[in-house]
C-alpha cells in the first residue's frame, strides 16, 4: 500500500489592495435629504405656531403675573394676585357653573347623535355621498349667521319655537329668562354646527374597521346592536378619545353663540348664560384689566387640561374594558 502524503493549503495568491469607497457629493446629498427633508417640510407650522402661538402663551403667562399698565406698556409683578382676585369674584364661579352646564348640554348629545348618523351613513344606503356631504353643510355656516337665526327662533315673545308651542297649547318657555332654557338654546346651536363634523370624523374611522369581523359576528348570530357595542365602539378608541378631547376645549371655550344670543352680549340680564370666555373679554375689553384677563385665561387653560386628562382617562378605560369583553 502506498500512503499518501498530506500537503498544506495553497496560500491565497495576494491581489492588488482595496480600494475605499468614496462616497459622491450627490449621495451626501440623498442622505442629508432623507434625513433632514421631513423636519424642513414641518418647520413652517413650528415657525408659525412660536410666533403666533407660543410666544403669546408666554407672554400672557408673564402679564398674569403682574399689574399691567397699558399706556406705559409696562407692569409691576404682584405674584398670584391676580389669581386671588379672579377666584374671589361670584361672577366667576357663576360663569364657570354656566359654562359646564352649556358643555355637557352640548358635548354628551352632540357625541350620541354624530355616532347614530355616522352609524347609520356607515350602512349600505342610496345616495351616501349625497346624505355625507349634507352633515357637514351646518359646520360650513358662519358661527354668527347661525346665532342670529337661533336667537331669534328662541326668542321670548315671537319667537318661532314659542309660536309653535303655542299653537298646540303649551305654554311658552322663557328661553332668555330661565337660566336652563338659554343653556338649553345655547347648547342646540353648538349641536348644530358642530354634530356633522363629529359625524364624518366617526365615519372615517368606522371606514377603516375590516369588514371581515362583522362577517364572523354575523355567523355567530351577534346582531346589529352587538356588533355596534362590541366591534365598532372598541375599534373607535382613538377616534373617540380625539373627539371628545376637541368636543371638551370648543365646548370649554364656547364664545360666539352666548355673545350673539341677545344685542347686548354680555350674558344676560342676571348673567344666566354669562361664560368664562365672555368674562375673560368683559375684563380685558370692557374693564380693560389685562393682567386680570392673562389670569382668567390661565385658569381656562388649566380647567380644559384637567376636564381633558379625565376624560382621557375615562374613555380609555370604558373602550378597554368593553374591548377585552
């Protein structure tokens, strides 16, 4: 037998070196571009947001502070002043009771109907572009134009709703006397515009629920009512949340229906409909106090964030719950 030597590997035979890679001026660009482009592209609203909206935040925040003189455009820190002052007004407490009222008379109908309308656009329907596009035409109306023509269909004397009920023998309701009637009136004129664009919003986000769960709660026998409550009201978690966080800032800073319900605009005779916001622009333009008005402000803005908080809270917690059922 003849054995077979073992010889070691070839040594790789050596090339010529590797040359490094240079990377183009044009290739630097593409990268900075898909870096840098999408921050470019934002930074007009940021810009405009810093100008026309941070720095007056801060600069009402620094007036609240401070005894403010408008002919000097000057002021003399007095601290939380200002604050006292306001929290120890009756008005306040008064236009801070009116304008809950006004919200929850407005924002808790408002959400019922836009999900029935949108639930019901949702459906196989005849002419849906038609019957959509009509829930948005309020929203369109000017704010002012639709107070003029409710404070005159809610008017006291010849008003068209008193007429009405007059004429089917009931007697009429003393809309801008009654503290809970003119909330009432305020709160459908707020329902009015605002409950169509609720509506597409809601319809959107019920657009984009795959239609394949319906099919398997149909074959399971869960009816229309059940798929409504166990499929679609989960699925509009964040839609909902996003409505009613909006729904409770515009109902919270409510301006233009309670100031064009009668010709004087200062909330009534007894301040029956008398708002935060209306107080806010009595004290600033009727008793031109602008330190006071900065803290009324403030104090708008810290309810709003607390009002909002809970009901962030609240929805996510009754969405998760009715979800995990």
């Amino acid at each position: 037998m003849t054995a077979t030597a073992t010889r070691p590997p070839a040594a790789p035979t050596s090339g010529p070196p590797r040359q490094p890679r240079v990377i183009s001026f044009s290739q630097r660009l593409s990268r900075w571009d898909l870096k840098v482009s999408p921050y470019l592209y934002i930074s007009p609203f940021f810009i405009m947001f810093a100008i026309v909206g941070l720095f007056p935040i801060v600069f009402t925040a620094v007036i609240s502070f401070m005894d403010w003189d408008l002919v000097r455009n000057s002021g003399e820190f007095i601290g939380f002043d200002q604050y006292a002052w306001i929290l120890g007004q009756p008005q306040f407490w008064t236009a801070l009771r009116n304008t809950f009222s006004i919200f929850l008379l407005s924002s808790v109908p408002q959400l019922i109907v836009a999900l029935f309308i949108a639930a019901m656009l949702d459906r196989n329907i005849r002419a849906r572009t038609f019957w959509r596009m009509g829930v948005l035409v309020p929203f369109v109306m000017a704010p002012v134009a639709v107070a003029l023509i409710f404070s005159n269909m809610f008017g006291d004397n010849h008003g068209l709703v008193n007429n009405v009920l007059a004429d089917i023998g009931i007697s009429p309701i003393p809309w801008h006397k009654d503290p809970f009637w003119s909330h009432v009136a305020i709160a459908t004129m707020v329902n009015f515009r605002w409950t169509g664009y609720n509506t597409l919003i809601l319809l959107a986000a019920m657009q984009a629920i795959p239609r394949d769960y319906y099919e398997a709660a149909k074959v399971d026998g869960a009816g229309a009512f059940r798929q409504f409550w166990s499929i679609t009201l989960p699925s509009l978690k964040p839609t909902l949340i996003f409505v009613i966080i909006t729904s409770t800032i515009g109902g919270l800073q409510i301006f233009d229906e309670p100031r064009m319900y009668d010709q004087f605009g200062r909330g009534g005779a007894a301040q029956q409909w008398l708002t935060i916001t209306l107080y806010l622009y009595d004290i600033g333009w009727g008793q031109w106090n602008f330190g006071r008005a900065a803290a009324l402000a403030w104090i708008l803005f810290l309810i709003i964030l607390i009002i909002g908080l809970i009901n962030l809270l609240v929805t996510r917690r009754l969405v998760r719950d009715e979800g995990r059922r």
